[in-house]
C-alpha cells in the first residue's frame, strides 16, 4: 500500500459546434471532457495519466430541452472518467 504525498488533477470540458445547416443554425453539438491526472510522493511524479471522454449528439429546437440535455450529457461523460480513474487507481 503506497500512501500518496499529492494527487494533481487538471480538467477542462467543451461543447463544441459540429455541423451547421445553411441558414447557420446549429445542427450537432460534441461535448468533451479531458481530466490530466498525477500522482506525486516525495515531489517526484510517480504516475501520470490523461482521461478522454466524449459524445457526438443533435441540437435540439427547444434551447432549454438543450441546456437539460448537455447537463446531463456533462453528468455522464464526468461518471465516465471517474469510474476509468477508480480503475486506473486500484490497478496494481
């Protein structure tokens, strides 16, 4: 069992545009999710490993049926990479 000085997490999340009709308006929509991980003891890096999530999916007319949706989409892809994390973490 190894107890750890410092666990460093870094992440970021975006919603990016992905198709657009001819009038402009947004057809799809990708959201992502990036989490850097690094474990540290005794100020020496001792593991070090990036998670990346993501998921491609259609706008929706109603922009508060949107918002809704990308929060739970959110939701999902952060379950995601902590459960690959806890994974990661209890592998020997």
């Amino acid at each position: 069992d190894q107890s750890l000085d410092e666990l460093i997490l870094n992440s970021s999340y975006n919603i990016i545009e992905t198709a657009k009709n001819s009038k402009g308006q947004v057809e799809s929509y990708k959201s992502k999710i990036f989490v850097s991980l690094k474990i540290m003891n005794n100020n020496e890096t001792i593991k070090k490993r990036n998670f990346f999530e993501e998921f491609s999916y259609n706008a929706k007319k109603n922009k508060f049926d949107l918002v809704q949706y990308q929060k739970q989409i959110k939701k999902n892809l952060i379950r995601e990479v902590i459960r690959d994390i806890n994974i990661y973490l209890n592998l020997k």
